[in-house]
C-alpha cells in the first residue's frame, strides 16, 4: 500500500465524521424547530378555538352572562363587524356577477352602510342616559352578525329582523329596561322595515304607472 494511503484513508473518515455531525446537527435542529412549530400550531389552534367557543357563547347564549364578561362583549362585537363587511363583500361580488354597474353596487353598498349607522343613531337617541354608549354599541355590533349572509332582498330583510332580535337580547342581559328595549328596536329597526317597505311599493307604483 503506498505511504500517502493511510493519510488519505485518515482524511476521509475525518471528513466522513465532520459530514455526519454536521448532518445530526442538521436534524437536531429541524426536529426542534418542528417540535416548536407545532407547539405554536396546537397554541394558535387552542386560541382561536376559544375565541370561537366565547363568541358563540354570547351570539347563541343570553350575554354577558353565558360569556367571558371582559372578552366577550369584544369579542362578538368585532365578529359582528367582520360579519357585516363579509355580507357586503359577498352581496358586491353577486352584484358583479349580475352584471350591475359601479354606480348601481356603489348606491347599495352607501345604502347598507347608511341603514347601519341609522339604526344605531337611533338606539342612542332612544336609549340616551340608560346605559353608556360603549355598552349600547357592544350590543349593536354583535347583532350584526347575520349580516354575514344579507346577499339579496329577502335575505337582507331576514338579517335585519335577526339582528333586531339578537340587539333586544343584548340590550335586555344590559339591564336596560325591557319597555325601552321594546321602544329602542321598533324605532330603529322597525322604522328601516317600514320606509324600506313603503320604498318598494312607490317604485313599483311607479313601474306600473310608467307602463300605463
């Protein structure tokens, strides 16, 4: 065997050894990365399961007291929130498809949002003095939440009548009192079904007329 062989065989077992501690490192390493990955995974899983379980407590459960009194509230009002945009944007996207233009889905869009702060204008007008305006708007956002699926007429319609049932619940577990709840839902949710209705019933009017 010639002299320079056993220093050759030497350097590559040396190699050999480096190759494979560098190889063990490697695997160390992703299998602590991935053992942390996964705890963070089950960690975010556990968070929004509990986010979903304290928000369903209190859209499906008389509020506050089915819920987490200090996240609770918060937490449906902002789902109410994510709800109503959702709807809009799902009733923009019908809309296109339809085929109406920018400034028929424009008008329906300012008009929704309109009827939204008109109603809770109204709840505070109402409501004035019972029951601090943070509160009477916790109430007001969670009982957006069915707007999630107001993509047509009767569905918007259906959302509303929803939401007034879910804000007079709210109100009610608030210790407002049940005569001004009664008085507070029927002004604005009532008055948007009224003048809604009475708009559908001029334009066809109308309709008929123009084809007289």
């Amino acid at each position: 065997m010639p002299a320079g062989s056993p220093v050759i065989a030497r350097a590559f077992a040396d190699a050999l050894a480096a190759l494979f501690c560098v190889w063990r490192r490697a695997v160390t390493r992703v299998l602590r990365s991935g053992a942390g990955l996964r705890q963070t995974l089950v960690a975010s899983a556990t968070r929004w399961i509990d986010t979903w379980k304290t928000m369903l407590a209190y859209t499906l459960h008389a509020p506050p007291r089915a819920a987490d009194p200090d996240t609770g509230p918060d937490l449906a009002a902002g789902f109410g929130v994510m709800a109503f945009v959702a709807g809009m944007l799902i009733a923009i996207g019908c809309a296109v498809g339809e085929g109406d233009g920018p400034a028929t889905i424009a008008a329906a869009a300012a008009g929704g949002i309109a009827w939204a702060v008109a109603r809770f204008w109204v709840l505070l007008l109402v409501l004035r003095g019972r029951r601090p305006r943070a509160v009477i708007a916790r109430v007001y956002l969670a009982g957006l939440v069915p707007y999630a699926l107001a993509v047509s007429p009767l569905l918007r319609f259906v959302a509303l009548a929803l939401s007034a049932a879910l804000t007079a619940r709210g109100l009610r577990a608030a210790d407002v009192p049940a005569a001004d709840v009664r008085t507070a839902t029927v002004w604005a949710f009532g008055g948007q079904a009224l003048v809604s209705l009475l708009g559908t019933v001029a334009r066809d009017v109308l309709t008929v007329l123009a084809f007289t």
